[in-house]
C-alpha cells in the first residue's frame, strides 16, 4: 500500500506547499504517489514527476477539473482512495476546502494541521491556537490529514523522473457551477512560501497609509506583504493577506511586525517564524512577548527611517 497526496497547483505549475507535504509523507512511508486533478495540467505532472522520493504520479484531466471545484476533485480522490492507506494535502484553502470532503465520503475522521509524523499512525497537531500540542492516533483504515507545510522542509527534485500514468476521470458532478475566476498577479513572492514578510496592523490607520509605510520597505527587503486580522476586517488590504489562526500559516525566515498588536489569533499563524521584529509604540502590546527584535517607537516614523538605511 502507498501514501497518495493531492498536488496543490495552478495547471502549469505546482503550488509550493505540496513540496512540504511530501517530506511529511515520506516520515511515514516510502511509497509515494502525487495525484494531479485538472485541466490541461501537464506542467504541473511533470514538475510533480521531477521530485525526490515520488514513485509514480498520477494524472487526472478533465474540462470540469479546471476550476478546482471541491465536489469534483473530492470524488475524484474518493474512486481511487481503495488502493491507499493515507491521504495528504496541504493545510491552505484548497486542501482544507478538499479534504474534509473526502474524508466524509470515506466515512473516517480527519486529522487537521499535523506539525510532526511519530509514527504512521500517530501525529502531532497543535490546538487551543498553537499554545498546546496535542498527540492524535488514527485507527481508520485509510488515514486522511492535512499537512502544515511551514513545519516540514520542502522536498528536493531528482535527476530521474517519476512515471506518469494517466487514468480516466469521473463525470462532472453537478453540484455547484463556476461563475468566474480572478488570479492575484504579483511581482513579490507568495505569502506562505517568502522568506522575508513585512506585515501590518490596525496601527497603520489606513489602506492608503498601509501601502505609502510598507511597500517601500517590503520592496527595498524582497518582501512579501501580510496583514493582521484588525487590518484585513478594516479593510486596507484583502484577505489573501491575512496571517493568523484564521489566515495563512507562515514561518519565514524574517517576519517584520509593523503596527501590530499581537492577538493570540495572529501570533498562531507567525510565532514559528525564525526572526520576529516588532515595531509598535505601545511597550506592553503581547507582540513583543514572542518578538526576537522589538522597537517601541511610531511606525510613521521608524519605518520611513529603516527604508532610509537600507537605501
């Protein structure tokens, strides 16, 4: 029997959080199949194909796979899940919007988040917003878990390819219809895999105060740009920006806290992060608590100065 995740990609490329995932999967076992379900995906087959450790990639393309639509892609996991005894995704919004599918039409629980594999029934998955870990057990047959990517390095490609086998798809299933798509284009890397993020808080004050402080310093540093719960609900940035229990999970090497306070739903989503630096002018806000740099001083101050320096 083997392990088989579900590649995260957009059709020409894969997502970089399936990488992670397969480091996770192998701690568990050594026989592992990536399954790639979309249209005209090939790109993302070959790039699943060229990773360290992958035994057999398997293809699924189908017009009705384009969108991703969670109903399709979870039955389509569903037909072939006999032949495996796990099933991994990433924890970011396709695998969390995926997986639970799946798992309901096994009829077996899913275990959400895992930080570390003990052994191929056992993991470690954090609760009560990071600050307790607990150990989980699985007795299911088939073991359905999302993986928490910023806790396992990403997998490494190989000189020899994987093989490719391209299997039929199921039907369309008709339960929801795609109105519409739109793709953010950005030049700054993507969120949950930079390793350099400049974030913001309520305490920017605006959407157009948020962009004039911190563009500038995330440009000059290579940075990609986060946001906390306060800013995103306040809406000076969307949501694609949200770092926290609620938002994305990140753990880059530096992650720079302009303006935010440190809610406990925040510090979830950062506090793994290598270096923290805060810069806030309250001395008792609870982000300082986790920060390895902190700044008490007005950001409207202190950032156009740290730009001014690395000039």
């Amino acid at each position: 029997m083997a392990i088989l995740i579900l590649a995260e990609h957009q059709h020409s490329a894969l997502q970089a959080g399936t990488l992670n995932v397969l480091t996770a999967a192998l701690a568990i076992h050594s026989e592992v199949h990536i399954l790639v379900v979309g249209h005209q995906a090939q790109g993302a087959a070959l790039a699943a194909a060229q990773l360290a450790g992958v035994t057999k990639v398997l293809h699924i393309d189908a017009p009705h796979f384009e969108s991703h639509g969670a109903e399709n892609v979870a039955a389509q996991v569903q037909a072939i899940a006999g032949s495996y005894t796990h099933i991994l995704a990433n924890a970011s919004a396709y695998g969390k919007n995926i997986l639970p599918r799946v798992a309901a039409l096994l009829d077996v629980a899913q275990i959400s988040e895992v930080t570390k594999v003990l052994a191929k029934d056992t993991y470690e998955r954090p609760i009560y917003a990071g600050n307790a870990i607990a150990t989980v057990q699985s007795l299911d047959a088939i073991q359905v878990l999302t993986i928490r990517s910023t806790n396992f390095e990403a997998a490494r490609t190989s000189s020899q390819a994987a093989p490719i086998e391209l299997l039929g798809h199921i039907d369309e299933q008709g339960l929801t219809i795609c109105q519409g798509q739109e793709t953010v284009q950005s030049s700054r890397p993507e969120l949950t895999a930079a390793k350099v993020i400049v974030s913001g808080g309520r305490g920017l004050g605006s959407a157009e105060q948020y962009k004039s402080i911190l563009e500038p310093l995330a440009d000059k540093m290579g940075a990609a740009m986060g946001a906390s719960r306060a800013a995103v609900d306040a809406g000076y940035v969307p949501n694609d920006y949200q770092v926290g229990q609620t938002g994305k999970i990140v753990a880059p090497g530096l992650y720079l806290a302009v303006g935010i306070s440190g809610a406990i739903q925040h510090l979830a989503g950062m506090k793994d992060s290598k270096i923290i630096v805060a810069i806030n002018k309250d001395p008792e806000a609870p982000i300082f608590a986790v920060a390895d740099y902190g700044l008490v001083a007005d950001l409207f101050t202190a950032v156009p100065e740290l730009v001014q320096e690395l000039s």
